[in-house]
C-alpha cells in the first residue's frame, strides 16, 4: 500500500510494519486527507496487540495543520480500538517535527516517540 505523489509520498513497508512519510504534504482542508486516512486504518486493522506500527516522518520536510490534525485523529482512533501498539520516529534535524510529534503523547500516552539526528 502507498500513496505517491509529486511532492511527497507515503509508503507501507509490511515486513518492517512501518508507514514511511517523504517530500511535502500541503493538502487543504482534513477531506484532501482522507487516502492518507484510509491508509493508516488499513496497515493498522490487520495487526495485534502484539505488533507495533510505526509511523516514520524522518524524511517528512512539512506537515501543515490539517495533516496534524489528521494524524492525531489516527492515534485517538487507535487508543480507542487500543489493539496494537504504535510508534513514532522523527527528525531532529526537522524544526516542526519534535513539537508536533510529542504532542502526541498528550492524546495517548502510551506512544512510543523518538526522534533521530
């Protein structure tokens, strides 16, 4: 499963559980989100308590609000269903990434957040 598109990419590595973010995402508006969505609850429903979805935003340059606002309607949905575990992994090196990010730990503390050079 991926989307790929001019300015950016998100790519489903099945092996590896891991949703990888690239490029640019400036979409307008939450509905220009959806085919993000709708990928992030498809890699997710196949898993188990056992399994950790991660989600890598190490090559994601930008995210506006409604993609944040997105992604964190994602990790409310997940803590609902509360049956898989997931991560996060961002970039140091990306000014909006480690704000944004850990402020997912606000929604569900259970979030595994990290962030590399």
């Amino acid at each position: 499963m991926d989307i790929r598109e001019n300015d950016y990419s998100v790519v489903y590595e099945e092996g590896a559980k891991t949703i990888k973010f690239q490029g640019n995402i400036r979409l307008q508006g939450v509905s220009e989100y959806e085919p993000i969505k709708n990928l992030l609850a498809a890699c997710a429903e196949p898993l188990t308590a056992s399994d950790t979805l991660t989600l890598d935003f190490q090559g994601l340059k930008f995210l506006n609000s409604a993609g944040i606002t997105t992604l964190s309607m994602f990790v409310i949905a997940m803590r609902k269903k509360n049956t898989t575990k997931l991560a996060v992994v961002g970039s140091k090196a990306v000014a909006w990434q480690e704000k944004s990010l850990n402020n997912l730990n606000k929604i569900w503390s259970d979030i595994q957040v990290s962030f590399h050079e």
